[in-house]
RNA sequence: CCUUUUUCUUGUUCGC
C-alpha cells in the first residue's frame, strides 16, 4: 500500500493527477484497500490543479468506503476553497472543525491567513493572528512568511523588514523563502540596492539562494535599467550550480522588449532554447508585445499564429497589443479582423 | 529527511 501510495504522490507531484486517478483504480483490482493517505495524496493532487470537483467527489467516494477524513483532508479542503476565493466557505469549514473531531493546527491557521491576505482582507487577518495567538498556536516561519508578503505586497516594506529582525528574535529563523519574499518586495518596489544587501546577507548567514531568489533579483534589475548586470547573473547561476529557468530568461526578454531592442530580444530566445529551456506563451506572449511597440504587428501577428503548432494556446494577453497598437494608428478594420479570428481559435476576451 | 496538507519569481491595458 505504501509503494502504490507513493507512486500516486509522484504522478501528483508530476502534476499527472489521471495517472494516478488510474493507480487508484488498479490498487483497488490488486487488493489493496485505499487508505486515509492515499486519499489525501489524491485530493491534494487534484487540488493543486484546481480540480476542487473531483477532489469534492473524491472526499465523498472516501467517506463512503468509510475512509474517515483527518485534519490533513480538511486542509487541503480549507485551501481549496481558498485559492478559489471563498474564504468565507473556508472560515466555515475550519469553524466546524472542533465538531468533527479535530483541532485546526498550524498548517489549518497558515492556509485561512494566506487566504485573507490574498484576497486583501488584511484586518481580518490581523484578527485571526490575534485568535490564534490566544488558542496558543505559536506562528511558524510559514505564518511570518505569508505575513511578510502580504506586507510588501501592501508597499509596507519597513514593517516586512522588521519582522525579519522579529523572527530571530523569537527564535524562528528566516528561511530562503522569508528572503525571497523580501528581495522580490525590494526590487518590485525598485529597491533593487537594498535587495543586493539582504542577498548578501543571505549568503552570509549560509542561506542558500535559489532560482526564484535570483529571478526576483534579475527582475528587479531590469527593471531600473541595470540589464547588463542582470544579465552576467545568469553566468553566477551556473557558476553556482543553477539552473536558469524560463521565469529568469522571461525577465531578460521583458527587458529587451521594453527597450524595443528585438535583435537582443532574439538573442535571449535563442539562448534559452539552447540552455534547453523552450519558450512558454509568457516568452511569445512578451515578445509580441516588443514587436507591437516596434510597429512590427505583421511580425507579431505571424509569430501569434504560429503558438499553436509549438502546442501552445495564445491568450489575451497575447492579443491584446496587437489590439492595442491596431487601434491606436486608427486600423480598426485590421483590429476586427484579429478580434474575430480570437473569437474563432475559442480565445476569450478579457 | 525520506507515503499525504500551508508561504516566494516572469508577459498585455490610451493621452496629458
């Protein structure tokens, strides 16, 4: 059972939630009765995908084989419904917890906190830090983590910033995340100087900085201008043993493009591709941007037509420049032609 | 540390 619940966290994991739909179905043929942790691994797999129906359905396939659901089920419930934005459904959920059996821990608290602060309810989530304070759920370097994004998010910098020097205080060491949400704040704020000093002192106090680290970081760079520097970043990620993803070769691209500098824009492209990364609809996405602000919407418009053929749906966002740029020079009836063939290829309008 | 749940990074949006 352990070997078939672990190869279903793979196929999770491996985002390939079918895959592991099935192992379900074949572990039940070979004799293995599911348990509490193979159905939790399901559920949370499904919702990571933002299958909440079939995660719903399979909580009720649980409960009638009378599996009965642990606090781990009802947290991947509770944050379900709050990446879907119900909060309020998700407050209910953990209210009804005590009847059911189970105290809501800290995983519980951290997932209802994140989900008010995602959706802006910021003095909600100050009275809930204050209710589980006094139930005596001690916040964990997640609960300060969430915090301190909601925070820079807010452009309350400062505050985020104390709360780091908080966190040691109280014993609850910063993690490479608790940087990365500080340098990513820093630099969306174009506080790019003062992120170079948190990812020194990053490394000074033996944190190691990942790829996102060096993401935000590269950004942030471009985003005031300092393109070159962001750039001889990507030569210190091999040197340090990363790898360079999409995200890191996007931002450069971004960059490039807002320069309307479409032969580096290409180069950077080339470069990925070589580096083994393939380009996502963000990288076209960006670049038919960089052509439209060029004047080049015939460019644009063929690079758009060829996404699908590398197995790649254009957006909205993809659209909109070329939109966008049409319209502005006064060529509407070329602009209702793109609009018509987004409608046809089942594009919505956003 | 080693079967399950929480936190971090990239593209579009007029003129003055």
């Amino acid at each position: 059972r352990v070997t078939f619940n672990t190869l279903i966290n793979g196929f999770c994991k491996a985002g390939e939630a079918p895959k592991a739909a099935e192992l379900l179905q074949k572990m039940a043929a070979e004799g293995f009765e599911p348990d509490v942790i193979t159905y939790n691994t399901l559920i949370s797999g499904l919702c990571r995908k933002g299958k909440s129906q079939e995660a719903r359905r399979l909580l009720d396939e649980m409960v009638a084989r009378d599996c009965v659901p642990d606090l781990v089920t009802y947290n991947s419930l509770i944050n379900v419904m709050c990446k879907e934005g119900k909060v309020e459904e998700a407050r209910e959920l953990f209210n009804e917890l005590t009847s059911k059996g189970h105290e809501p821990d800290i995983y519980t608290h951290n997932i209802i906190l994140h989900g008010l602060c995602k959706c802006g309810k910021v003095d909600a989530a100050a009275e809930f830090i204050g209710e589980m304070l006094a139930k005596g759920c001690v916040p964990d370097r997640v609960t300060y983590n969430v915090l301190m994004d909601r925070l820079c998010r807010e452009g309350r910098l400062n505050q985020a910033m104390q709360l780091l020097r908080e966190m040691d205080n109280k014993g609850c060491h910063p993690d490479y995340i608790t940087y990365n949400t500080l340098i990513d704040g820093l630099c969306k704020k174009e506080r790019v100087q003062e992120a170079e000093e948190l990812f020194g002192e990053m490394d000074d106090r033996g944190i190691t900085a990942t790829v996102i680290t060096y993401n935000s970081l590269i950004d942030g760079l471009c985003k005031v201008g300092r393109v070159e520097e962001a750039t001889e970043l990507i030569d210190e990620m091999f040197v340090k043993g990363l790898v360079p993803d999409k995200v890191t070769y996007n931002c450069i691209l971004t960059a490039f493009c807002r320069e309307g500098n479409i032969n580096k824009a290409t180069d950077i492209i080339q470069m990925m591709i070589y580096n083994g990364q393939n380009p996502d609809a963000i990288t076209y996405g960006t670049l038919i941007n960089g052509l439209c602000r060029t004047g080049r919407y015939e460019s644009a418009i063929k690079i758009l037509r060829a996404m699908p053929m590398k197995g790649m749906l254009p957006d909205a966002v993809a659209y909109n420049p070329i939109l966008q740029g049409l319209c502005m020079r006064r060529r509407m009836r070329e602009a209702m032609a793109i609009y018509t063939e987004m409608l046809e290829q089942g594009v919505a309008p956003d």
